[in-house]
C-alpha cells in the first residue's frame, strides 16, 4: 500500500514551522509563525491545546524522550520548556542572542542543543536549564543541530553551507562537510548513528558516512528542501520541500520511492513517530498532517523490538546501492524460553526506568515553575516596600 493521509488539524493562524510525537504517538506538537506551540490529541473528538508564551515566532518543537515535556526554540531569542497537559505550564531562558532555530533533546533526555542566528550551537541541562557550552565555528545562521543517538556527537547545518561534526566531550569540531551549493536547512542522525543526511536551498538531500567521511547518497530534486526524518528502522527518508510535496526516498536502492501531495504552498517540516507507522508534516498552508506510512511490517517490528530491550539497532548490513548506513535485525525463527523472559523482565526495567525518568523531568519542571513564581513574589514584595517607604519618605517631607 502506498502512504496514506491519516488526518489533517486545522488551527495555527500562519506557516507550521515544526511537527514532533509524543513517544507513545498519543500527541503531537507544533510550533508556528503565529508565536503558539499547540499540542494535538490523536484521540478524535479531543480538543488540542494552545500554548502563549513566546512573544515571536516559534520556530522549533521537540518532545523529551519521556514524552513529560516539549522544548520549544523561538524568534525572540528564548527557549521554553512545556508540561504538555491543561495547564501547559513552562519555564522560559534566554538560549541565545538572536532567533533559536532547532531545539533538541539527547536520547538519555538530560542535555538540550540549541541552534541560532547568532551563528553559534549551545549545550544545556535539561533539569535546571544551566548552560554547559557552546560551539562556535559557523560563521552564518545556524539553522539545526542534532545528538547523535548514542550522545557523543553533535551535527549541526547552516547557512554558510556546511554541516559542522563535534565532539561533544572535547568541544571539538572533527569534520567540515563543504559539499552543499546552498544553504543547509536541515540535518540529522541515521538510527544507527553512522551516517547523516541533510537538507538544502541547491534542492538537494546529502547523506554522508560519518565514520569515513564519505558522500554515500545525493539527491537532486526541483525545489529547496526544508525538511528531513528517517525512518527508525534507518531504510527510508522523507522530506518536505517547496513544491509542496513530501517525498520517500528508499536508502537501501538509493532510489524515490513516493511524492506525496496535499499541502497547499511550500512543506516546511516533516517527522516520522518513534516507532515509523505514522509521520506527520507542517505547512506554510497552517496545515499539520498525519500520515500513515504503510510500509513492510518487518521494518516496524525491528523498531519495537529494538524499543522494548533498549538497544540501539546495530544488526548486520544488507547490501546498499551507494549506501552502507542501512540496518536490518534478521528474524531467527528457534527461540530460548529463558532469553525470552530475560528479555520481557528487561523490558519491564526498560519500561520502570522510562516512567522514573518521566516523573523527574516533571518535578523539576514543577521546581522551576515555583522558582520562578517565587522570584516574582520577592520582585513585587520588594517594588512594594519601596513604594511604601516613598510614600512615608513624601509624607515626612
């Protein structure tokens, strides 16, 4: 079957710059030109939620691995941290000197990298929002960086035409990937981490192997290219571009696979679920979208799996057309009883310390909430007392 239009959520009053899934698909967040990050239930018949707290834009939204918070990056210079509920109550810092472009969460959900017009990519804390570094080679805008998923990586594109590799331990940036004639929007990690894949204004999507530094795949499409996810399972790519269409690329055969229609205006953002069986895309239309891919059973099962015990996908590689970052877990038919208890009792622990975690982010979310309700209080009680000793300073005189 071919991907298939799910449902569309009608709302943001301007351009959707941003679509992200809760872990367990049962929301959705984006962000718009229209300054509001809104929260969609996949439920029918519930209503979504409408956050206001950024005074400009929102350019950026992602989820917390846990799925208990939504990072969003903004025009006016900030980034907020949301409890996705009724309340949607956040907390706010100043991340950067000019419009934070990409916001995005580590695997652990611990660290934080921003990405902004002030050319640089900053390094946070989740839990107290305390900034760690920053990295500052780029010399435009920086439009998005990702972890890696294993945390020891930081890729980051821009508009001076690179993507930039970093160590995060050293700080260091080990690789410059120059080979972009335009703009680079957009870029992220293959599942496996061994490759990145990236997006441009030259209409092109490039995908590299990180490890020889080597242009493995290239692209070359009719329009600029603002958006990228991959599939868990590392076989598939789907991209959002200017013409409005979306498009599957299918990494094993390094070929495309489906152009999809229904944004009316340049697609501007697009993001596969956790799990691959949905992607959802973002419009200059103010349209979200959601999709249900269709794609071979097998694929999703080796994402569950590899979900469920917490492992990174890491199986033996196929045969590619021009690629080597596709992975594949083979499927043995004998199974040992006692590996599969270890395995359930594995993701019982898996599923406990997810939960845990869950329940922290929102208690610290909560204390900086409170911290910063309490240094209001203290600002207001102080402008009183000097407002009530004018008042006795004017009565004496």
């Amino acid at each position: 079957e071919d991907p298939s239009l799910e449902r569309h959520f009608k709302g943001h009053r301007d351009a959707v710059t941003s679509v992200d899934f809760s872990l367990n698909k049962k929301q959705l967040a984006s962000g718009s030109m229209d300054s509001s990050v809104m929260i969609w239930s996949m439920k029918p018949q519930i209503r979504a939620y409408r956050f206001l707290g950024h005074k400009d834009a929102v350019m950026c939204v992602q989820f917390s691995p846990s799925g208990h918070l939504v990072a969003s990056g903004s025009r006016d210079k900030t980034v907020r941290l949301w409890v996705p509920s009724v309340k949607g109550e956040s907390t706010a810092f100043k991340a950067h000197t000019a419009t934070v472009r990409s916001v995005h969460f580590s695997s652990d959900g611990q660290s934080l990298v921003t990405a902004s017009d002030d050319k640089t990519v900053k390094v946070w804390t989740v839990h107290r929002q305390k900034f760690l570094f920053s990295l500052s080679q780029h010399i435009n805008w920086v439009r998005c960086a990702r972890f890696s998923p294993d945390g020891r990586l930081i890729v980051s594109a821009s508009d001076d035409k690179t993507v930039k590799l970093w160590d995060k331990t050293s700080r260091e940036c080990i690789h410059s990937f120059c080979e972009h004639g335009g703009f680079v929007n957009h870029v992220d990690f293959h599942p496996s981490g061994t490759c990145i894949a990236a997006a441009a204004t030259d209409n092109t999507v490039k995908v590299w192997d990180v490890r020889m530094n080597r242009l493995l795949q290239h692209y070359q499409g009719n329009a600029v290219v603002n958006s990228l996810s991959f599939h868990p399972s590392g076989n598939y790519l789907v991209t959002a571009s200017n013409d409005s269409t979306l498009k599957i690329l299918d990494l094993l055969e390094g070929r495309l696979l489906y152009t999809l229609h229904g944004h009316q205006g340049p697609a501007t953002c697009v993001a596969f679920s956790r799990t691959g069986d949905l992607f959802a895309s973002g419009g200059s239309d103010e349209q979200v979208m959601v999709w249900k891919t269709n794609f071979d059973a097998a694929d999703y099962d080796d994402v569950l799996k590899t979900q469920k015990s917490g492992t990174n996908v890491d199986g033996p590689q196929p045969a590619l057309v021009q690629m080597d970052c596709g992975v594949h877990v083979k499927k043995t038919k004998t199974q040992d009883p006692g590996r599969n208890h270890m395995q359930q009792e594995e993701a019982v622990l898996a599923n406990t310390l997810e939960h845990i975690m869950g329940q922290l982010d929102v208690l610290t979310q909560t204390v900086s909430i409170l911290e910063q309700r309490l240094t209001l209080t203290e600002d207001k009680l102080k402008e009183c007392l000097e407002n009530q000793q004018k008042i006795i300073q004017n009565k004496t005189s």
